[in-house]
C-alpha cells in the first residue's frame, strides 16, 4: 500500500519527501531509493519532479523506468518534463514505457515528441494501438477528440440485460464503465443505460426497452471547454463523441474533465494577469518569464504615457507639475506587474506546482524577474521623460527612470512574499493577496518617487 496514495499529498508531506529523495540522491543509495519510489503514489512523484533538477530527475527517472508505474508517472508530469525526460531515449524504449498507458494519455505524451521518433514508436506497437493513437492524434489536443478514450463500453440494442452484465463482467478492456452505451447493427449510438437500471429490470428485458434514446453527446471536433460546461451541467459521469453519422468513436470520462476544467482555469488566470496562456510559467526560467511578460505590460505602460501626454497637455489650465504628471504610470506599471505575481503564486498553490517547504527559490525568481523588467521600463520612461515634451526639469527623465524601476522591483517583491506569507498564517492568499499587494505597492512606489525626486531636484 502506497503512504500518500490518498488524497492530495500534504505539503508537510511533499517537503520532507524532498529532502529524503535528496539525501538519498547525494549518497547514492539506489536500493533505499528504489523502496521509496515503490512506496510515492506515482502522482506525487510527478509533484517531487517539479522541483528536481534536471540531474535528480534523470537519477530518479533511472529507477522508475524500471517499475510498473512509469507508464501512469509519465502521464502525471508536465509536458516540459516529459520532453526532457525522453528525449535522450530510443524510440523502443518509450514504447516500452508507454505499454499500459491509457491511449489518450499516450496520444498526448506522443504529440510531444519529435514527428520520427513518434512514428518510429507507433510503428513498434500494435497495429490495433496504432491505428487507435493515429486516429486520435489527428484531433486537435484541446477538442474532445483529441481528449476521449477509444474504448467505449457498448452493446448491440437487441441485447438482454443479463447478457450486458455477463459481458460487463468479462471485460478487461473497458474504459471506465459508467454507464452502458447502446448501438445499432451500424455501430451508430442508439441510447444509453446506467448501471442501476440494467440490474433493476428483469434479466430478459433487451437494452432497447431500458435506454434513454436522448443522449447527450459532442462531436470530436468540439472544444474541450465546452465538453467540461456539458458534464459540469447534466451531471455526468462521462459523454460520448460521435461522428457526424452518429457513430460512436469514444468517450470523455470525468477524470479527463476535471483536467480540463484546472487547465482552462489556469488558463483564464493567467491571462486574467497578463502573462499569456502557458499552463508551465513557474517551470520557465527567469529570463523565459521575462520575455512573456514584457509584451504584455507595453500595453500598461503605452496608457501610462497616454495620461503623461494628456495631463502634461493640461498642465497650464489644471497648474500640475511634472512630478505629478507621471504618478499614473509609475502607478499603474507597479500595480500590474504585482498582480502578475500575485495571482503566479496563488495558482502555483492551488495546482500543487509551489509548496512551503521551497518558497525560497520562487521568491528570488520574481525579484530578479521584477528587477530585469524594472530596469528596461525605467530605461525607457527615462527616455520619454527626456524629451521634454512638457515643461520640466532636466533631470526628471532620471528621477522618472529610477522610480519606476525601484516601484516595478518592490512590486514583485510584495506580489511575491505576501501571498506565501498569508498561505503560511492561514490565511486564503487568493482572496487577501490583493488589497495587500495593490496598497503596499502604490504607498511605496509614490513615496520612493517623492523621495527620489527630492533628492535628485531642485524643486518639487
């Protein structure tokens, strides 16, 4: 029996498995190492493996290939790690790895390799895999297509019901029977039937006369988002795909669903924020994350010029000095690049991807992530402050540049402590990260602007 085999792994739990996992690392220990994977559910082996270097994963991975949970560990991980991970391995061998995987899983985990080495693995199987994998890799991987299994559980309409559950029964191939899918002699999907009806009704009742004949079901090329709102609304344990001629090509189980549900959230978070749409920020390096979010904060920072040039216009008739004509840029530039690293953090606690035990390494990536984009906004308000395209002292584009640079840099910093802080008090960081952050981060950016300017002019 696996210790953390039940429910989500404690983060107590996951940080002392880290530093076992390391110490048995640094003595070499490969028997110890080898119980201790034996006894990790394979879940959280795939939560171990995000914070591994890529040595340790390499290590790690050395002894799990060699067990019978490789195939479910390796559709754990994130899709970054899976390409590392295999990349250095012949094409046989993944094969040997993916043998009882899932074929939607395996259709994922191949998508993410080069196209030969994916051929040359689909090559090594069986022509009825291959065929399956082929046809399931042609769908787009956020359409349901592409997430269903091709292994529906069905019976012909004519069927009688103790004949269903004699073949439910003696199948091994099944995936996940929750309900019974009813078809006809063209394989073209008639009615469905639960699993309590058909042990209800008396043994001879054929499964034309049980099924509910309105089935609610989704084309393969349907986005996966709206696959998830069906199920989430009718309260499903799983939907059929069906081709245009009502032929029954798989079905999208609840597990897949709620995998959908976390990565389109993530998603809307993450673009909510202003740092794209990549589900693996946190696995990106520093500079990997600056240049996803650089694009993103121009457009702050193009409003924050726009109400420089209008108050600067209206400086005469409303008697605003420079000083205050760019407050709303240093302002609002601080503001957004906190909350992307708020709401990186936030969601980094709610997937599992950051934990207490290793908040250090987090923390000094965003205050180098905030201090590199701090410096090239500073730079370039510096510049436009320059041009004296209102009334100002010389020196205001290098009080500007600073200010903004030094606001950017606190930014991150709060954006990044605050929510670990709450987490660590008790506190829900995604409800009281916010009013922390945007107050800390305003009071502080104006005042290092005032202090800023106070000493680098003659007048204020």
């Amino acid at each position: 029996m696996r210790p953390f085999g039940k429910g989500q792994i404690l983060e107590t739990e996951l940080a002392v498995l880290i530093r076992t996992f390391r110490r048995l690392l640094r003595r070499r220990a490969r028997a110890n190492l080898a119980k201790l994977i034996h006894k990790t559910h394979p879940t959280d082996l795939s939560l171990l493996f995000r914070q591994f270097v890529p040595n340790e994963r390499g290590q790690v991975f050395d002894l799990i290939k060699k067990t019978e949970i490789v195939g479910e560990f390796l559709s754990e991980l994130d899709t970054s790690i899976v390409q590392e991970i295999l990349e250095p391995f012949e094409p046989a061998e993944v094969a040997k790895f993916l043998e009882e995987v899932s074929s939607d899983d395996m259709a994922d985990i191949l998508n993410l390799l080069p196209e030969e080495k994916a051929s040359a693995i689909l090559k090594l199987l069986k022509r009825e895999e291959s065929e399956e994998l082929e046809e399931l890799m042609a769908y787009p991987a956020d359409t349901a297509g592409g997430i269903m299994s091709v292994d529906p559980f069905s019976l012909n309409e004519n069927t009688k019901a103790i004949d269903a559950i004699k073949a439910i029964q003696t199948s091994e191939e099944a995936e996940m029977v929750f309900y019974l899918y009813v078809t006809d002699e063209f394989d073209r999907l008639t009615g469905v039937v639960s699993l309590r009806d058909l042990v209800t009704f008396q043994p001879s009742t054929e499964l034309k006369s049980i099924m509910i004949t309105d089935v609610i079901s989704v084309a393969p090329e349907t986005d996966q988002e709206e696959v998830a709102r069906l199920v989430s609304k009718y309260n499903l344990l799983a939907i059929p795909v069906v081709d245009s001629d009502g032929s029954l090509l798989g079905i999208v189980t609840v597990d897949d669903v709620v995998d959908v549900i976390r990565e389109e959230a993530t998603e809307d978070f993450l673009r909510m924020a202003g740092v794209g749409k990549d589900r693996e920020i946190l696995l990106k390096s520093t500079l990997e994350s600056v240049k996803l979010r650089l694009p993103w904060l121009f457009a702050t920072w193009i409003g924050g010029i726009v109400v420089v040039w209008v108050s600067g216009y209206f400086e005469s008739v409303l008697n605003f000095i420079a000083i205050v004509a760019f407050i709303p840029v240093i302002i609002g530039m601080g503001g957004n690049v906190g909350t992307q690293s708020t709401i990186i953090i936030v969601r980094g606690f709610a997937t599992g991807r950051i934990h207490l035990g290793q908040v250090g390494k987090t923390i000094m990536k965003e205050i180098r992530i905030g201090l590199i984009l701090g410096i090239f906004y500073g730079i370039l308000l510096g510049i436009v402050a320059s041009l004296k395209f209102i009334d100002a002292p010389p020196r205001l584009g290098l009080v500007v540049g600073l200010a903004i640079c030094a606001s950017m840099f606190i930014a991150t910093t709060f954006g990044t402590i605050v929510p670990i802080l709450l987490r660590k008090l008790d506190v829900d960081p995604a409800i009281a990260s916010g009013p922390f952050v945007t107050t800390s981060t305003d009071l502080f950016g104006i005042v290092i602007y005032f202090l800023i300017a106070t000493s680098l002019l003659t007048t204020i």
